[in-house]
C-alpha cells in the first residue's frame, strides 16, 4: 500500500499586515525585511480566530478536493507549537468539528518539521494497513507567542493552516519515502521558554516576557541550511536519484536566503524551487502544507511528478518527503 494525495486545502486569516506596517512600530523598514528575509505581509489571526479556525477550514477544503466525508476518515494527524490549548490537542478540536467520529486524533510538536513528521507518521499507518483514510494538517497561530516589540523576530512569522488527505492505494503515486531527523543539542536557540513546565504561566515568578518565541537568529540560519541539505540528500540517496529528477522542491518558507542556499547545494534552478513566503512569512508547520496546496491548485503538479518536501525547525527537527505525484 502506498499513501496517495487526494486532496489539499489551506486556510488563512483574512488581515495581513505589511512590512510597512510594522515599520511603524518597531525599528525596521520595508528594505531590511525584504533583503534579509524575501517577507513582504504575512498573515495575521484577530479575536475570535484560533489555530483550530483556520485546521477546520483548510481541512474542509482538502477533504472536498479528496472528494471524502469526514466520517471516513481514520486518523487526524494536526502539526503544531501554538495550539488551542495545552490539552487537549487541536487535533481532537478539529475531529469534533468536523464530525469525523471515528477518526484517531492527536497533535504532533516538530515545530516547523511538523507537517512532515505527521507525513513519516501517517506514511507508516498506511503503509502498515492499520489506517486507510488520514487528515493531516499544520496549522499556526504563531502571532499570539511573538513579541510585537522584538524586531528580530516579530518580522519572519506569520499564521494560517494547510491540510492533504492521504489514501491508502495500489498504483505507484504517492509518498515513495520519507526521512526525519532530530537534534535536541540545539533545543534552546529556538523555543518558547515559558508556560511550560520549567515556568508555568500559573507561577507569579514567571517573567511574561518568556511566552514568547526565543531565536538565536544566526545559529538557527546556519543550521538550517546545513539540516535541510542533509535531509533532502537523504531522500536522494535512497531512492538513488539526483536533484535533476525532481520536478518541483517545496522547501519550508522560513526565509529567501535559506531557500536560496539549499536550492544552490542541491543544484536546483528557481523554477524548480516553490516559493511563497513572501506573502506569509514563516507559518511554521503550515508552510509546507500551503505551498503544496498552492502549487497543486496552480495546476503546477502532473501526475507523475516527482516532488521533494523539505523542513527544519524548533527542537531542532528536520525531515523530508518524496512524493511521486
Ligand atoms: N530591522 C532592522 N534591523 C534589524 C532587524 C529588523 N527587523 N532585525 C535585526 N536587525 C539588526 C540587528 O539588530 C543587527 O544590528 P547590529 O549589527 O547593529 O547588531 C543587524 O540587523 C544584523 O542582524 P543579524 O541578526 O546579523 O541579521 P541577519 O542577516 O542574520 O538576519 C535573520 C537575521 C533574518 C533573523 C536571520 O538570521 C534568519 O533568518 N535566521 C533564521 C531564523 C528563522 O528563520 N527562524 C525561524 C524558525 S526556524 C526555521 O523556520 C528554519
């Protein structure tokens, strides 16, 4: 049994704040944000509109394409680090809303690995034969732990969820391998430091300043580049192709000059290489799941194409995904 991709969909709030705007209030200007990163808006969820908001709505539309019911479904997979809440998952949000009954549901922290650790994941259900129909999701609200006065991070992130049904198949399209990594040496250059454990939000001691997102930048840049090359090689190497087979690479959209980087290592011109993160900032494990979604309704994706995912993120986690389309 191979996983085949029936459906894609994503889903983002309507109110997008530009790299002007935040130019009025923190030190930045619009030449800085675009040379350094490739951002020009991003995104950004009002009152009212949780991570669980924009999961239902791109799973709604991954499940149309699909052409399924929700009560089909077997399992929802839901990639996140802002979730609803601690507990439960957004995952079990998401089934509830959608009324898929008796799928299995649960989240998956990887940071922005997310969409493809819950691809390795689901790619094992099916493969396995325990679960036909999967809902997978990466859904982000990343606004409501970034500090808004912090120019060096307030700029990259931005919100929103994309969403793929995977079906279990007999023909030869779908998800042919995928390889995940973690490297938890590197768990504090990139995290939320508190309403964890270690500083409850409960606890008076606990400075507010620690809810949000803390980043060593130039550490996580270079790591990035590094971590991503090595899972998109791995991908390579096991299939026993180069990047010359592959017809489009979906990298996660953190910043132009990462992409940039890869695609260079790899050999890969730009119209082979996805980008989109210019109009969402870093959308964390939402990234990759709205970029599939918009390249396939572009019509960018044939079948039989050869397609490479490739992630990095918090923890630190890193995979990929080759998918025969
Ligand atoms: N506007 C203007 N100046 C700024 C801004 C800003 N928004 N942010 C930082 N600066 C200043 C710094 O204060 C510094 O000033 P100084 O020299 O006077 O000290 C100067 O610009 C250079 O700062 P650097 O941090 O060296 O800038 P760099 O070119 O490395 O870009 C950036 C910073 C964009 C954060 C880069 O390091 C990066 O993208 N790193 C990867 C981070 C990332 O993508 N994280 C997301 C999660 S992980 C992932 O998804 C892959």
């Amino acid at each position: 049994m191979i996983a085949r991709i029936s459906g894609t969909g994503s889903a983002l709030p309507a109110k997008t704040v530009s790299n002007a705007d935040l130019a009025m209030t923190v030190d930045t200007s619009d030449e800085w944000i675009t040379s350094r990163t490739g951002i020009s808006e991003r995104h950004i969820a009002v009152d009212g509109e949780y991570t669980s908001t924009f999961a239902v709505e791109a799973a709604r539309r991954a499940l149309s394409m699909a052409g399924i019911s929700p009560e089909d479904l077997d399992l929802i997979i839901l990639g996140t680090v802002t979730p609803d809440f601690p507990f439960p998952s957004t995952a079990c949000i998401v089934q509830s809303e959608l009324g898929a009954h008796k799928a299995v549901a649960f989240d998956v922290s990887a940071a922005c690995s997310g969409f493809i650790y819950a691809l390795s994941i689901a790619d094992s259900f099916i493969r396995s034969g325990q679960f036909k129909k999967v809902l997978l999701i990466g859904a982000e609200v990343l606004s409501r732990v970034v500090n808004w006065k912090d120019r060096n991070t307030c700029i990259l992130f931005g919100d929103g969820a994309g969403a793929a049904v995977l079906e279990a198949s007999r023909d030869q399209h779908g998800l042919v391998s995928t390889h995940i990594f973690s490297n938890g040496s590197c768990w504090d250059l990139l995290y939320q430091p508190g309403s964890g454990s270690r500083n409850p939000a409960a606890n008076p001691a606990t400075d507010p300043a620690s809810y949000f997102i803390h980043m060593e930048g130039n550490e996580v840049f270079k790591h990035a580049v590094r971590a991503m090359e090595e899972a998109a090689q791995a991908a390579l190497d096991a299939n026993g192709i180069t990047s010359s087979d592959l017809t489009l690479f979906i990298p996660h959209q953190a910043n132009r000059r990462i992409i940039d980087a890869i695609a260079k290592r790899l050999d890969l011109d730009s119209g082979r290489v996805f980008v989109n993160l210019h109009r969402y900032g870093n959308t964390s494990s939402a990234s990759i799941p709205i970029a599939l979604d918009e390249a396939n309704r572009q019509g960018r994706l044939k079948s039989g194409d050869l397609l490479l995912l490739d992630a990095f993120g918090g923890g630190f986690t890193y995979g990929s995904a080759l998918i025969r389309w």
